[in-house]
C-alpha cells in the first residue's frame, strides 16, 4: 500500500490552493526595511496587513545567525522556545508557553513546503518537523504565534512554523557555498537552477556539514565530545507548467544525521559534603549540602546513588580542574541517528480570475534511533561482597534501540484540497477545503531496551548482626557490554547471586488519522474595516499497542523474561506481551471545533488596528512504552489577542508591531515525573496529564528601523503564565505524579523577558569595491522553569546574553564572490538551555549546556543568473 501511495503522490494533478509563504525584502541592505510578503493566510499580503503576530527571517538572516536547526531557530525568536533535553536535532517547540512535551502532539506544527513535519512518537523525543538539512535555499521562515487552527489544520494552539524552500524560476544559476570554522567545523552547500523549458523548471541543492562536539568527554569512555553535528541533506524541486493555468510542483528531499547526541553536566549531587563540582554561584544548595525531600528516604534510588556520584564523578572533576563543557560519560557507545524523506507534490489549477484550486499530496518516512544515559552519569559499582563485582560499570537508567529496531519510526501521508476565491467587486475573500492524514508505523513495532537500577528490599546478610528476617534496602543494577546483544552481568550490593537485576524493553505502535473541513473568509465591511471568520471541524483518531516485558536476570547473560503487567506470563520476545493483554492496545477519538473571529480597521495603508478571538484545540493521545498504555484527553484554549501595525515610509523606514495576548486552557497537557513507590520494580518514567486550568497572557514588539545606511530590529516579548490548578493522578507503583509546574507558578520553558537586537550598518564603500555590512545580534532570555521545584530546587534556568557579529562582503570588487566572517556567542557566555529534574530520582542534578564561542568564515561563489 506505501509503495502505490508513493507512485500515485509523485503522479497526482489533483487540486487546491496552499500558496507558499514567502518574505520578500525590498530593502537595500537585507536588513528586512522593506514591504516583507507572506502568505500566512495562504494569499499574498504584506506582513503589515496580516492580523497576526508573526516573525519573519529571510535566507540572509538565518545565515547570518548560523541556523541550522530548530532549536537554533528558538535561540533567535522572541516567544519561541525549544526543549533540547534530548539533542538539538530532536528539539521540540513552545511558542507562549504552549509546550510539547515527549508523547503529545505538537503544539506548535512544524512545515515544510506547506506540508506538516511528519509523526514522530516514541520512547524518546523525534522533533516533528524541526531537525537539520532544512535552513538552506530558502524563501524564509516564518514563526506564527496563536492558535492558528482554522488554516493550518491539526494541533497548532501554540503556533506554527512554516520553513518555505525556493522555487525553481526560469532563470539558469546557481551557487556554491563553503564554511570552515573551529571544533573543525566545515559546511558545503550548492543549489543549480535550470529551466530545462519555458514550462519545465528544475532546482537541485544539497548541504553538508559536520562539526566536533563542544562538550568534551573526560571519562575515557566512548566519544571524545558530544553535542557534535554531522548531517547531510539533498533537495530536488520540479515545476511543469502543463499549461498557462495549471502547475505542477514536485519536491522531494533526504536528510540524514549521525551524531554521539547530547551529554549533560552534573550540576549539584544532594550527598553530605558534596561541594565539588557544582556552580555554587548559579547554584546555591538551599539550608545546608544535604537537601531531602518527599519521596526521597534511605530506601530510595537517590540514596544509594547521590553518594556515587559524589565520590566518583563530582570527586574526579574537581581533581582534574574541569571547565564548563567538560563532562564524564559512562556510554561506551552513544549515538543520535536520524534518516527522514519526503515528497510533496502540489498542483495548482487557475480556473478564472477569481477562483484557484490546488491540492497538495506529501508521504515522509521517519526513523531515529538513540542511545542514551538519561542520568548523564558514569557509576562505577562500590566495594561488594562479591569481589568480582566492584569497579563495574553501570548506569541510572540507560535507552537503547531494541535490536533490529528503531526508538521511533513513523509514515506520515497528507493530503489536503482548497478552493480559494474573491467576490467580483473584491469585498470577499475565502478559502475552503478538506484535509486527511494518516501515520502508520514502518516496522511493526518500534522498541527500546532499558537497563535500570532499582531499590528494594531483602532480609539482611548474615554477619551484619541484625536479627533474623531483618528487612534492609538493597540496589540492583546491570553492568552491560552489549545491551542490544544482551550481554549483561546482574549485580546487587548484598552480593546476592539470588536477587535478580532488571532489563526492561518495550515495544510499541502508533496509528494517527486526522480529518478536518475547514472555511475562512475576509469580508470588507468598508474600505477600511475588514470582518474575519474562520471554522474548522476535526476529528482524530489514535490507535497505539504496546508491550513491554521484564527481563530479569539471575546470571550473566541469562535472564528470565516475564510480560510488566502480569509476571505470570512469560515472555519469549516482546511481541508475547503485546498479543497477551488485552490492556496492551488502547483507542481515541476526538472531536472538536475550532473557529476564529477577527476584526481589523485600517485607517490608512500604513497603519491597522486588531482584534481576534481564537478557539484552539489540540488532541489527545497515548503513551503505549507504559507498563500499561496510558492515555490522556484533549486541551483547549480560548485566546484573545488585540494588536497594531504601522508602517514608515521615505528616509527613515520600518514598521512597529505590537500585540496583547491572553489565552486560558483548560486540561492543558503537561509532563509529570514519576517516582517509584519503596519496593516498586517499576522505571521511573514521565507521564502527560491534563492538568487542569492555567493562563498564558503578555504583550510582543516586533519593530525595524532604517535610515541610510543604519538599520535596527527589535523583538521583545514579556509572558506571564500560572499553573492556576491541577487534578491530582494516581499511577500503580509510583508516588503521585508530579506536573513540571508549580500549582501556582509559571509553565515550563515560558521565560517572562525575551529581547532580540539586530544592529545593522552598511559601510560607505565605492560600489567597485562591493557591499561591506556589519550587523550583530544580541538575545536576552530570562529564568525559565523546566521543572518544579517539589521535583527540584535546581528546576529553573538561569537567565543567559548572547551576542553574535557578522561581517559580510558582497559582490567582492564587482566579483560574483561573497565573504563573510561571523562570531556567535562573542562573550563565550556560559549557559544552560534544560534542566534533567533528575534530583528525585537520583540525587544529582544535571544541566544541558549552550553552545560556547564558534567563529569562521563563509565564502560563496554565485553563477549563472544568481550572479548578479
């Protein structure tokens, strides 16, 4: 069925209008003074009269700020963040305070080509939609803030990004561009465009790049740095004019990335005496080094473990002096492998003057795999009754692909129709159409192993002195050369060749179908005032099954396997566990409108005025990597938003923005760690829940100014968001669960100030020598929660500067050659971009570290018709 999909995408002349998003500059300088075109309610407007809070970056922006993922994206935007905990290349929007976190859908969708990143839910995070290979020959990107549900169809209350490749022209040229930098960074591009015919047009690019990790690793074990980029992605876009109403427009693309992932850095160990190695000037332990708190007793995972730690890795970190991206990682053989590829197929049909129908058809594969520590430690095993045990290697809890599997994998097909039409006097414009999606799994089942150290209890040894049947808390763990092959030694600190250690896997499978029909029209009240209405209807359907089985192991390599939810049942293969349950599979199907009311007033061609009102919806799902698959409902929001545009012509030029926000959820889905109870066999794992009633509210600046030569662009946006209440949830064999939010506090990833400052001046040069522009970009964030502080005291993000600096000649000396030499983070700020809210679990706290200083240059040499 996926191989005639495929075949019929590539043929398809359906129809619909789905217009690319496009940012023009008309400016001189590059620096966004001009009139900027998007499409972003899919006809061409200028960004000053679309009523809709919105960033723009052109090409030459996003290269004078290195973007290469989303999560560079988020580095630059105000209101938009990015959870990175699990790499860049897996990073995961939040757009005000509108998060996603691992197993929910996004809230802020991801396109590409107009067509949404495709499905990704597994035991780890997959991106949907914002990896790498994307951010090069580019019309623009655009970041829409707000719901924006009744045109962009599924799961977009927080937002979306809309990432717009360029289109094959008629014109024969192209490029090519070359980067070197330090970590021994260096990036290829090429683009050639050819009009093969007046009705046949043809694009190709590619990029490659590849850079040593700026974490360095100092354990000996595994790769020498994390946090390393190696990826390479290729494009081809065709346009064939079948006749002078009707194109067709075929793109399709690969990427791969292969990296050692992400690593993060111990930042604070809860042991007495535990000083060494933690940042005691960012932070401070509060009341004394030892800090308990609930669930923490001397039978828990963080008593047995935090000592370690501290002992260990914090102890060995001090005597070597480690600096900030220094880390000690136990993973013999980490890796982050990402292959994705898609085809998008769009045909557009001009039936008259006022009336287009296009239709848009994609298929994506995707599939990841990683392994990965999810404590970032490096245990080795105490001193043991059993010799031959201490000194082994062993970890918290490790991740790892089951063998001859993915972690995630997922096909995504779309298909989407539109007619676009206006009223013969121009009052009226509207869009209608319909969309479908479905995402089935490419394997038959996506799984992960997990090797896990857990506490419980066992009469103590003889020889302690204790009395007969005394109970006393032990730890058992693996010590694995090979998980995939599992090949493990179990261990225990009682010595005990009777008590077994626990491997766990899982294997699960995920169907999504999406349905919506939708309408929005624009209607003139008069020349000046302008009525918007939208309604969208959808329905989605989620299907997951899961399995997941204990593999107890007694002996070296020799396990017993049994199915989590029943020991009773044994367990072969993972698939046993999946066939076995009937609490194995689970089902959900929601339905729900959304709308959109919008009024704007536009007194005069430089100036408008808004009002919107907005229902945004996004749907529930399932977490089938459970011991038993759990589920959870959808959230809705009602959002109201008022804002201004104006516009400044002649010697000084830009636009103002600014807009006011308020949105009120009610069930917003957001993460809750869970803790084991004393004596539950059960992985500390992370569950969505609704959590009852919160609010989101503050006010965004997006302004740019240009006089001669100088120009300026400023983002800022204040938030303000609460936890307002939360429904307590109950799970079997772990203590309550615990929200990422304090009843009170603020949402994750939600910083209350973000600022952006893009200084840019071109020099007063003889046009024979070229154009020479200097520009800078400096970025402010705030504090920001990652986890609540009953979970941690160390769960909020210390606010962090970064100043970039570009300088760019081109057109060297009337040349078709540009050189550019760039800095990022000029300051070599120290900072970090996610906390791990493993101090619960473990005792020990962990950062996810920035980026430090990087520096190169970029030389790029253009032919054909991009020469001029």
């Amino acid at each position: 069925m996926r191989a005639s999909i495929t075949c019929a995408l590539v043929a398809t002349t359906a129809l619909t209008w789905v217009a690319p998003a496009m940012a023009q500059d008309a400016s001189d300088n590059g620096a966004g003074a001009g009139d900027i075109i998007v499409t972003a309610r899919r006809t061409e407007e200028r960004l000053q009269d679309v009523p809709i809070s919105m960033t723009v970056f052109n090409q030459e922006q996003v290269t004078a700020r290195n973007i290469v993922s989303g999560n560079d994206l988020a580095t630059y935007t105000p209101s938009l963040s990015a959870n990175s905990r699990f790499g860049a290349e897996t990073a995961a929007f939040a757009i005000r305070g509108f998060t996603q976190e691992n197993f929910t859908s996004p809230s802020v969708a991801t396109y590409f080509a107009d067509v949404i990143g495709p499905r990704a839910n597994g035991g780890t995070a997959g991106g949907n939609g914002a990896g790498v290979g994307q951010f090069f020959d580019l019309q623009n990107v655009q970041v829409l803030k707000g719901p924006q549900g009744t045109l962009f169809g599924r799961n977009t209350t927080g937002g979306a990004v809309l990432i717009v490749p360029q289109k094959p022209t008629d014109e024969l040229g192209g490029y090519i561009e070359g980067s070197i930098g330090n970590f021994d960074m260096y990036r290829l591009q090429g683009v050639l465009n050819v009009p093969l015919a007046d009705t046949f047009k043809v694009r190709l690019g590619f990029e490659r790049q590849k850079r040593d990790g700026f974490v360095r690793n100092r354990s000996g074990i595994g790769p020498a740095d994390y946090d390393d980029v190696d990826y390479w992605a290729i494009r081809g876009a065709i346009v064939a004019d079948l006749t002078p109403d009707l194109e067709n427009y075929l793109i399709a693309r690969y990427s791969e990335s292969t990296t050692n992932g992400t690593f993060g850095k111990i930042i604070a160990v809860n042991a007495v005496g535990c000083d060494a190695g933690v940042d005691r000037s960012r932070y401070p332990l509060p009341g004394s080094p030892q800090v308990n708190l609930p669930g923490q007793t001397l039978a828990s995972t963080a008593s047995f473990l935090a000592p370690l730690a501290c002992a260990g890795t914090v102890a060995r970190q001090r005597a070597r002096g480690d600096g900030f991206w220094d880390v000690e990682s136990g993973n013999a053989d980490p890796f982050l492998k990402i292959k994705q590829w898609g085809v998008t197929n769009t045909t557009t049909w001009r039936v008259s003057d006022t009336v287009t129908l296009k239709n848009i058809a994609s298929y994506q594969q995707f599939r990841q795999k990683q392994s990965l520590l999810i404590g970032n430690d490096n245990y080795t095993f105490p001193a043991s009754p059993n010799p031959a045990w201490t000194g082994l290697p062993f970890t918290w809890v490790g991740v790892y692909p089951a063998q001859g599997l993915a972690n995630v994998e997922q096909a995504t097909f779309t298909e989407e129709f539109q007619i676009q039409g206006k009223s013969g006097d121009g009052r009226l414009d509207y869009v209608l159409g319909g969309y479908y999606e479905r995402a089935d799994p490419l394997s038959p089942f996506q799984g992960t192993y997990s090797n896990i150290s857990y506490v419980n209890y066992s009469p103590a040894p003889a020889g302690l002195g204790l009395p007969a049947g005394t109970l006393l808390p032990f730890l058992a763990t693996l010590s694995c050369s090979n998980v995939g092959q599992l090949q493990c030694t179990p261990i225990n600190t009682f010595g005990s060749p009777q008590i077994p250690s626990l491997l766990q896997n899982s294997l699960t499978r995920y169907w999504y179908e999406n349905i919506g029909f939708f309408g929005q029209a624009t209607y003139k009240l008069t020349d000046q005032l302008s009525l918007t209405g939208g309604l969208r209807y959808t329905i989605d359907k989620t299907r997951a099954q899961g399995g997941t089985r204990q593999l107890f192991f007694f002996a070296p390599n020799q396990y017993n396997a049994v199915c989590a939810a029943n020991n009773a049942v044994p367990a072969p293969s993972g698939e046993s566990c999946v066939s076995a349950l009937p609490a194995s599979s689970a089902s959900q199907t929601t339905k729900k409108p959304t709308w959109l009311i919008n009024l704007d007033y536009k007194p005069t061609d430089d100036v408008m005025l808004y009002a919107k009102y907005a229902r945004g919806y996004r749907q529930g799902n399932i977490n089938a990597s459970n011991t038993i698959p759990q589920g959870w409902g959808p959230e809705k929001v009602e959002s109201y938003e008022i804002g201004a545009k104006l516009s400044f012509r002649g010697d000084f030029s830009g636009y103002f923005n600014i807009a006011g926000f308020y949105n009120d959820f009610s069930d917003q889905q957001l993460a809750a760690s869970l803790i084991p109870s004393p004596g539950s066999t059960a992985s500390p794992a992370q569950a969505i829940v609704n959590a009852g009633k919160s609010r989101i509210q503050g006010f965004e600046i997006d302004a740019l100014a240009s006089y001669s030569a100088f120009s300026l662009g400023v983002g800022y946006t204040y938030l303000d968001t609460q936890l307002k209440s939360f429904i307590p949830v109950n799970f079997p064999g772990y203590l309550p669960a615990t929200p990422n939010s304090d009843l009170g506090g603020p949402l994750p990833l939600s910083p209350k100030h973000k600022l952006s400052l893009t200084p840019s001046i071109r020099l007063p040069l003889d046009e024979s020598v070229g154009k020479v522009t200097i520009s800078a970009t400096y970025v402010h964030t705030s504090s920001q929660v990652t986890s609540a502080s009953a979970v941690t005291p160390f769960g909020t993000v210390p606010a962090f500067d970064l100043l970039n600096l570009n300088l760019a000649w081109n057109g060297i000396a009337g040349s078709p050659i540009d050189l550019a030499a760039f800095v990022t983070n000029v300051t070599n700020e120290k900072y970090y971009t996610f906390l791990g809210g493993g101090w619960q679990s473990t005792g020990v706290e962990y950062a996810s570290l920035g980026m430090p200083r990087m520096y190169g240059l970029r030389l790029k040499f253009r032919f054909g018709a991009m020469a001029d």
